[in-house]
C-alpha cells in the first residue's frame, strides 16, 4: 500500500531532521561549529500511475548553513585585530618606560644642564665640579637604559616572531591537509560538514596571523593566499614561512633576518611590514617605529657627546692644559651605548679659556649646548633639549592611535561574529521548535502507518 511506504518516507525523513537537529544542539557551545539541517523533497507518482497522489518524501541532502561572504568578513577582521593587539604591549611599554620623570633621558639631560649651571657659580669648586661629572654618569645611564629596553624589544619581537612562524606552517599544512580531505569525501557523497568547519577555524587562526585572501574552489577545497599575492594553500600544496639571515664577514654586523616564503620551488622574499596580522604587526613595529626610535636615541646621544666633548677641547681644565672628551659612545661597546671616559675626574673639566683663574667663559658655552640642533632619523631636525620630549610625544601618538584603532577592530570582530552568528550559529530556541515540530512529523506518520496496517489488515480478514 502506497499510505505505508507514504509514511515510512515521513518517518525516516522526520528522524534525518531530528538527527540534525540534536547534532545542532549537541555543538551549541562549539566553537566554529557550523549548523545543519535538511532538505525534504516531494515524491512524486510513478510513471504511468493515473491517480496516485504520490511515493512520500525524501531527503535531497544535508544542508550547511553558511554565508561565504559572513566568512570572509569574519577572517579580515581577525587580521585586524591582531595586527594591533600584537603590537600595543610594545608600544605601552616604550611609552611608560621612556616617559617616566625619573628614569627618561629627558630627566638625565636636564640634570646635566642643571649642574653645569651651578657650577657657575664657582666654576673652581671642586664639589660643583664633581656634581657635573656624576650628573654626565647619571644621563649616560639614562641613555643606557633606554637604549637597553629598545634592545630587549628588538631581540622579543624577533624571537616572538620566530615561535609564532611554526605555528602559521601548521595552520597552513593543515588547511592543505582538510582541502585534500574534503575533496576526497565529496566525491564520494560524504557530508564534509565538520571538515569545513575544521577547516574554516583553522584559516580563521592563520587570518589572526596573517592577512590572508580566501578563494573557494568547485571541488570544496580553498585556495589561500597573502594579500600581496603570494599562494599559501593551493589544493593540498602548502607553502612554508621562514626568516632568512643572509651570511656577514666581521667585523660588518649581522644582516637583519628577512622574512621569505617557499611554494612549490619557488622563493618569494616578503615585506613583513606590509603583512599584516600578528605576525606583519611585528615587522612594522620593529621596521617602522622600534628601530628608527633606537637609531634616533643613538644620534641624540652621539649629538650630545659630540657637542660636549668638542667644548672640552675647546677650553682649559682646573692645570690649564686642553680639555679630554667626557664622553664615549658606541652601541656595540660592552659598557652600553654611552659611558664617561675611563679615568675623567671633576679636575677634567674644561670651564675656562684660561684668561684668568676661575674664568667659566667654555662653561658658558657647553650649557649653551643644550640649545643646540641635532638631526634624528624619526623626528628630524630638533634641539637636544627638547629632543627626547619630542621622541616621546611621536611614541605617544602612535601608542593613542594602535589604541584607537585596536577599538575599532575589536567593535569590527565581534559585529562579524554576530553576523556571522546569526546565520550559521546554533539558536536553542530554534532548535526546539525544529524537535517539537519533526517530533510531530514522526509521530503523524507512525500514526499514519498504524492506520494503513489495520486498513491492511481489514482487507486480508475479508477474504478468510
């Protein structure tokens, strides 16, 4: 009887929904789980059949409820956001640690100023004298510090930067691996629901690294490459990242590590500033504002040396003889980037021109010197005493506008999670309506089928 197979045809489809639906709420909590559902589909008569009013109803497939372009938006905004989380802790340290009124170079500068001053009053004392020279230890350290702190930054982003490459490789592997899975179980008619979404959290993972394009392919699978144009994923190919050091002959310094990547046999060398994600925020912020800060804190200290140095040769100490230089400078030197010369005392001190016991006429000049110019690769031209000031007003700026925007992107992220939520989340309430209404769906049809047995049943006792 076609009322049997009717039903049955309801009863089995009712139990695909309610498998969908249970697999739905088995995975509401998680994370990247794209909901499921299916597709019911009319039978209609047989050929030939004049009055039957149909064979029940099948299930067409398994649907998948996602928006590729939800996707896509999910992915660029996780670029986003780790591009500026990445690089705000480095730039809230140089800020805090720079701007501090004790420790920063503007405070060491200014006490050195501050005690040449006061030597003038008695440019012979032998304690003023001695107060200048600890002040010129205290703004050598000043610099040293900081200078130190750049360094430290530049030796984590490196390493930083090398720990999180093998974990990209992984991620990019895997996607290569899951394209291979998924084209190999759609061919044979698989449901590769749960690949894909093991699949899309792991490019979701490598966007936060990353800045990636994300192309779909018709056998399932992705293609997945920077946005500079360069193939990470192609079918199951997978491209590696890598940072290269190219070789130096001492004494010439190291060659800054470049980042490159390997696709096939070929060689793509990248520009890591322009990258984007976690990883691209760590070559800008080292490229674009770690290392000319460092480089600049340099000049600064080779300006004030200079300067310095150059008024001392130009005047007479306490025995009348030339001025030595107070200051040495030198980054790769073991005791920092700027010390007082080995063995100067406060007798050292050029202050006069040697016209006359107690002249301070060179003195004058070298507390003239902190109005003097001095050009740093960050900033430009500025005078030394304003220059710190300068280096961390530009650092602040920068620090408020990663801020500003890590808010934005952070608003972005969370707007494309709902977005991307609202279509292919799990809604509870919905999901208990889909099992009270495919449980109702069960049970007409059992009871449909019920009924067509005793019909069935009635029939046969007509002939006994």
């Amino acid at each position: 009887m076609s009322a049997i197979t009717n039903a049955l045809s309801g009863a089995l489809a009712a139990q695909a929904a309610i498998n969908a639906t249970s697999q739905n709420t088995a995975n509401m909590k998680t994370r990247g789980y794209t909901r499921q559902g299916v597709l019911l589909t009319t039978l209609g008569p047989a050929m030939g059949t004049t009055n039957g009013p149909g064979l029940g109803v099948k299930v067409s497939s398994l649907l998948r409820f996602s928006d590729e372009y939800k996707n896509q938006q999910l992915w660029r905004s996780n670029a986003d956001l780790g591009r500026h989380t990445q690089m705000q802790p480095y730039l809230s340290q140089l800020e805090h640690i720079m701007g501090d009124d004790k420790t920063s170079i503007s405070n060491g500068i200014d006490l050195f100023f501050q005690a040449l001053n006061a030597a003038g009053v008695d440019p012979s004392s032998t304690p003023l004298r001695g107060q200048v020279v600890t002040a010129a230890g205290a703004m050598a350290q000043a610099f040293n510090s900081i200078y130190n702190v750049t360094q430290n930054q530049v030796l984590s982003v490196r390493q930083q930067r090398d720990s999180m490459l093998p974990q990209a490789n992984t991620l990019i592997a895997n996607i290569a691996d899951l394209n291979d899975r998924i084209a190999q179980a759609g061919a044979i008619g698989t449901n590769t629901s749960a690949l894909v979404d093991e699949r899309n959290l792991a490019i979701d993972d490598l966007a936060k690294m990353v800045s990636i394009d994300v192309l779909q392919q018709p056998d399932g699978s992705t293609s997945v490459s920077l946005k500079s144009g360069q193939p990470l994923v192609a079918g199951k190919m997978a491209g590696q990242l890598s940072m290269y050091t190219a070789p130096t002959t001492p004494p010439a310094p190291p060659a800054p590590p470049e980042l490159r990547l390997s696709f096939s046999n070929s060689v793509f060398g990248l520009d890591d500033t322009q990258l984007g994600g976690s990883i691209g925020s760590l070559g800008e912020f080292e490229k674009n504002t770690l290392l000319p800060l460092q480089q600049s804190i340099t000049a600064l200290a080779n300006g004030v040396a200079t300067a310095f140095n150059t008024a001392q040769a130009a005047g007479k100490d306490l025995a009348g003889a030339a001025g030595k230089p107070l200051f040495v400078v030198g980054a790769a030197g073991s005791t920092g980037l700027m010390s007082l010369t080995a063995g100067f005392t406060s007798g050292d001190l050029a202050f006069g021109t040697g016209t006359a016991p107690g002249d301070s006429g060179n003195l004058q000049q070298m507390i003239a010197i902190k109005k003097q110019s001095v050009t740093l690769p960050s900033i430009g031209t500025v005078q030394i005493g304003d220059a710190d000031t300068q280096l961390v007003g530009k650092l602040g700026v920068e620090s408020k506008q990663n801020q500003s925007l890590l808010k934005n992107a952070t608003t972005i992220r969370d707007q494309a999670q709902s977005d991307w939520a609202s279509t292919s989340g799990v809604n509870e309430d919905e999901e208990a309506i889909n099992l009270i209404e495919f449980q109702k769906m069960y049970q007409a049809n059992m009871k449909a089928i019920a009924v067509a047995n005793s019909l069935f049943d009635s029939t046969l006792a007509m002939f006994n």
